[in-house]
DNA sequence: GGTTGGCGTTGATCTGGATCAAACCGAGGC
DNA sequence: GCCTCGGTTTGATCCAGATCAACGCCAACC
C-alpha cells in the first residue's frame, strides 16, 4: 500500500530566481507561448505580459510547488517536465498528472495549493503573482476564456483518470497510460508507433493506482502477448494499436 | 468487477420540454440563481438571460445528458438531483459526481459530452445552446469568471477523487464520503452531524470505486466501531466527527 | 576493476475487496 | 393480510493485485 515513503517529505527547493531585468520583449520569443494560454495576450502587449512574471528554474528532484502553502502565485512552465501530485500522511502519493511545456499550475479557488510539483529534469517556468495575473485577465479576457478551455480540458481528463482508477483492470490502465502517452508524445503529428517514457516505474505506478511490481509485470506480459515492445525501460513500440485500444476500453 | 448492467444502455429522456414563451422576468425569480454561474449576470440583464435559455424537466432515472452525443448545449441545474457518469461497454460504471440545484452541466471543449446525466429525481434545467451562452459570455465577462471559478474547483474536486479511487482503502473511501457528504448537505450551515443519503448503495459503490457489498459491510463496520449511527439505509448520524476525519486522511 | 546505489524484473505468498449466494426488509399493490 | 419487488444486509469463497524477498542491470565513482 504505501509507496517510496522519501517522498512524504518532498525536498522544497531552493528556487533559483532570475532576477527579472528581462528584456521586455522576453515573452514575444518565448518557445512556450503557441504552447500556453499566453498565446490569447495579443503580440503587441508582449511587454505587458513579460512585466506581470517573473521566471525561475527547478532543480530536478525539488519542489517548486507544495500542497498546503499558500497559493500566491501561479506558474507556466516554459521547458522541462513535472510531476503533480498529492500525498497521504503517511507517504502513500498519487501522480495526478504530467505537466510539460505550456501547462499551466496552480489556478485555485483556494488560498492554498492543492497538490505539489516536482521537477522532474530541469523546469524552466514563469511565475505570476495572483494580483499581476487578475489584471492581466480582467485586460485580456480572451486570456481568462483559453484559461476556461485549458481548464475545461483538464477537468475532462481528471474525469477519464477517475475511470481508469475506479473501475479498470491493472491491463487495462496500462494500455490506456501507453495509448495516451503515445499520442502526446506524438505532438501535433500523428501518433507514434515508437516513443519514450521519461518518468519512472515508480511514477507510472503511483499515476495509474498500481504498484511498481505490477506495472512491470502487466508490462512484460504485454509484450509477451505481442502487443507492444520494450527495446529498453525507457522506450516503448505499439505492436498492436488496435489491439491494445480495444484493451484499454475494457473490451476483452 | 461488472456493476448494474441494467445501465449499460441508459433511458434516454422523452424530453418535457416546456414551450418558452415564459415571462422575461423567469430568470429573476429563479430559485437557482444565487447557487449558480447566472448570479454574475446583473440584475438589469435577467430578460437578456431568460431570452438565452429554454427550460426543461428530466424524469427520474431518465437521461437528459448522454455520453458521445452531440454537445450543442449546456445545461443548469434548477431543481432535484442528477448523478454524472461514464460507462465502459460491459456496463462497469464510474460516477463523476452529483449534480444539485445550480450546477452547469456540459462545459466541454470536445464536440460531444464525455459524460451521462441522468435524473434521479426530477431535475428541472435550463438549456443554454451553445452559440448562445457563447454570446453570453461574451457579454458578461464576469459570467465568464465565475464560470472559470466554478471549473477549477470542480478539477479541484476531481483531483482529490483520484487520490481517493487511486489510494485509499474502503474505510478511508467512505469515511471521506460521509465528511463531505455531511459538509455539503449542511448547506451554508454548520456541517450537520445528522443528514440524509439520497442516493442509493449502488450509486454510492460506483462513486467511490468499490461494490454495493463493501460499501454495505464497511458501513456497518464503521457503526460496530461507534463511529456513525445508520437509523435507516438512507440516513447517517455522525457520532465521532474527528475519528472519522482522521480515518478519511489516511491515519490509522 | 570492484563497489555502491538506483532502477527494473521476477518469484512466492498474502489479503482486501470482489464475486457468488441467500436471506432480510419496507413500500406498494391487490 | 399476503405477495411482489427493489434495495440492503450478511455469509462463504475466490482472486487480482499487494506485499515480501531476491536478483539483475548499468552507470557513477573511487
């Protein structure tokens, strides 16, 4: 039941902060934005936008988000990779996402965070105080309408999850995990047979609900069935696209 | 791991729907109003709101929302109760949550819903087609907000679902089911140490990710250790507020 | 080249919750 | 009053996935 119990205590980090004597057109070749809600912020207030953030790197391993402090500000991650998640008292933790390039953390009713992020490689991010980000929206309300679709987004996404955790086989998650992982790692082309898997069998474990035992197991029986390969940990190949969809929606 | 097949095809709702000549002022006497996104619309504009919406009654145990249909339109709660769910094809059931009086409905970037709705009691509603509430909300930025704000609390409530579905034991499943049933049945009170269990033990089975049995059984255990009192199957007392709490945490 | 340490895999065993089965109970209906 | 029927409870058994325990692999480091 319980999971790598060093993460009960998720080391915070020691943010390294940029001070913010950017060039204002910073924003304007940010390689982030066609990715993020800031793209709704037309080119001409490039600077306005640079002038509300500042910017920050995580440190691989550490915190730069943590459930329960006060959700002051909100983050857009410009490069690197993340995992959010929360954690029970005694160390147990669920993975409820990835965040890449683009995504962005930390809008809450709340006055705390609900989850925490952990870089995972190095995160570049950009971080808006809840003030600068209000008037930001209240000037460009095509900002706070991509926000609402980001969002709705994200809500449809958590509701599948919770399918998957509530009600399909360990075979089943898996094959909904790689189907999904083949077709963001896939970017705007047309899913890849072939890709990576950045994060750890631990992560996969703690994101579908499962152990890391059977994770590897469901995974080698998979490949046993001729439905995917495994080339290494880190990579996999689709054998069988229909086969392992079909899979994944509980049909067989 | 199959529940209730009966519900692998839905009753879709012969749908009453009341021809909208209703007086323009319906909207400012709507019951619903203070619970729900429309309060951002002020109060000069109610006539420009009624004009953007038709009414309409589900029946209980009949479909108003159907999973893959065509989402040409939102819907807001007025009166009774819905349960929001997926399904897979063999009939295994995840309910996402329970819609009550002022909650929006439908709010999906897809073009199709990826949820039902079905009525459990009888569900009043108003029915905003998508170009409509689209105008709207261009309208009335606030509208738009609090739109946003709903949302993200939804995902919030989404999030904490995964913890639950992804780690939590049966015990823990539905001692955090009674304390936020318990909460929201309170209204805007205090949370009520008596409230009522509207739905049944089936419902509450595929909510929480688990069967009727358990949830009966743990039920019961829970009532043995003199942490609640059950005087009928639809009525909870909760007798150890704090036990009950720290259970749903995960301590112990 | 040996050691360490962090994954990942595989095997043996255990168990919480699912499944199968039966009895119970209260609200209608006649 | 009796019968039916849907929902609920309780009991017996089963099993998918957790837990416990080795072991393999490889990269980093002395």
């Amino acid at each position: 039941m319980t999971t790598n119990a060093r993460l009960a205590t998720p080391v915070m980090a020691a943010p390294v902060m940029v001070p913010d004597h950017r060039h204002l057109g910073a924003c304007a070749h940010c390689d982030a934005r066609p990715h993020s809600v800031c793209n709704a912020v037309p080119a001409v207030d490039m600077a306005r936008l640079a002038a509300a953030s500042t910017t920050g790197i995580a440190q691989p391993g550490t915190c730069f988000v943590e459930e329960g402090a006060k959700a002051d500000a909100f983050f857009n991650i410009t490069a690197g990779t993340a995992r959010l998640f929360k954690l029970l008292p005694d160390g147990r933790r669920q993975i409820m996402g990835f965040a890449g390039v683009g995504h962005f953390i930390g809008l809450a009713v709340s006055s705390t965070f609900t989850f925490s992020a952990e870089a995972i490689d190095h995160v570049h991010y950009c971080r808006f105080s809840r003030p600068r980000l209000r008037a930001l929206l209240d000037d460009f309300p095509a900002m706070e309408q991509k926000l609402l679709e980001v969002t709705s987004s994200e809500l449809v996404a958590a509701q599948e999850q919770m399918l998957l955790l509530g009600r399909k086989t360990a075979r089943e998650r898996l094959a909904s995990f790689l189907i999904a992982e083949s077709r963001h790692n896939a970017g705007c082309h047309l899913p890849r047979r072939q890709f990576a898997l950045p994060m750890t069998r631990g992560d996969i474990a703690d994101y579908l609900g499962l152990t890391i035992e059977t994770v590897s197991r469901t995974l080698t029986r998979l490949r046993h069935e001729g439905l995917i390969e495994i080339p290494s940990a880190g990579d996999v190949v689709i054998l069988d696209r229909d086969g392992l969809e079909r899979l994944a929606e509980g049909l067989t």
